[in-house]
C-alpha cells in the first residue's frame, strides 16, 4: 500500500478514536479499548443470561469463596457500549457478597462510566440485570446445598 493510504487509515482511525472519546468519555473509551475480564467460566457459581430489547445477550459469570465473588466474567454480542457495561458489571462484583451485588444496579455502572450516550445508557442495565441473574442463580443453588 502507498504511504499516502497508509497516513489516511491512520488520520481516520484517530478521527474515530476521538469522537468516540469525545462521545463516551475516557472510562468508557479506555474500556472500549481494553474490556477486562471477557470470556467464561467453566462451572460457575452463579450464571445469568438477559437478552435485552435491543437483541443483544449479556452473560455473567460468577464463582465465590468465603461468601464473596472471587472471579467473574461475561460475554456479549453486543455492541461496544454493552461490552464496556459487561466488563464493568463484572469488576463491580468482585470481593462483593450476594447483599452487596444486590446493590450494584444500572445506575451504579453508568455512574461509574461517567455516563453514556442516552441511546446506550440500556446496555448497563442489561449488564446490571444480567448480574443480578447471575446472583440468583448462585442462591438458589445455595439453598439446594442447605436442603
């Protein structure tokens, strides 16, 4: 390829990377970048699945110890506002106990983010759904356990 189309993908990428930026803020930019905590977990301890109006899927994957997550992930197929709200969904948790995740809602991931666009703000409350189907899921098997 010549120079010159190489100088221009780059320009345009950088044009992109900062309306993006300017758009979604540096927290969510930055995550967009680099989601953490991606992918499953085999046999978690908690697992909830939402689909959202939009049509995109949120995963949560939870495993605890001592009453406590001490691992989680998710999965998306989503766009980039629902993985970055996926990712810190998933960060939220961890140290947390059941009582404490009860609290982290979609506002809480939005305030984190520093907020999104209106038309995305949706995706941290699949998220937040999403973990609270994932913490369901890990007390209904503790109470099997207690029977």
């Amino acid at each position: 390829m010549s120079k010159d189309f190489d100088d221009f993908v780059e320009g345009l990428q950088d044009q992109i990377f900062e309306e993006t930026k300017a758009v979604y803020g540096d927290i969510a930019f930055q995550r967009w970048l680099n989601p953490l905590y991606v992918g499953r977990i085999d046999n978690p301890d908690g697992y909830g699945r939402v689909t959202g109006s939009c049509g995109d899927t949120m995963e949560i994957f939870l495993t605890f110890e001592n009453g406590k997550v001490k691992n989680a992930s998710f999965q998306t197929d989503g766009c980039g506002s629902s993985t970055v709200c996926g990712s810190f969904a998933a960060e939220q948790s961890f140290g947390k106990s059941p009582d404490q995740i009860l609290n982290i809602t979609g506002e809480t991931i939005l305030e984190k983010l520093g907020g999104l666009p209106e038309e995305d703000k949706h995706c941290a409350f699949l998220s937040a759904d999403a973990l609270q189907e994932a913490l369901n899921d890990y007390m209904i098997k503790q109470q099997k356990k207690l029977k």
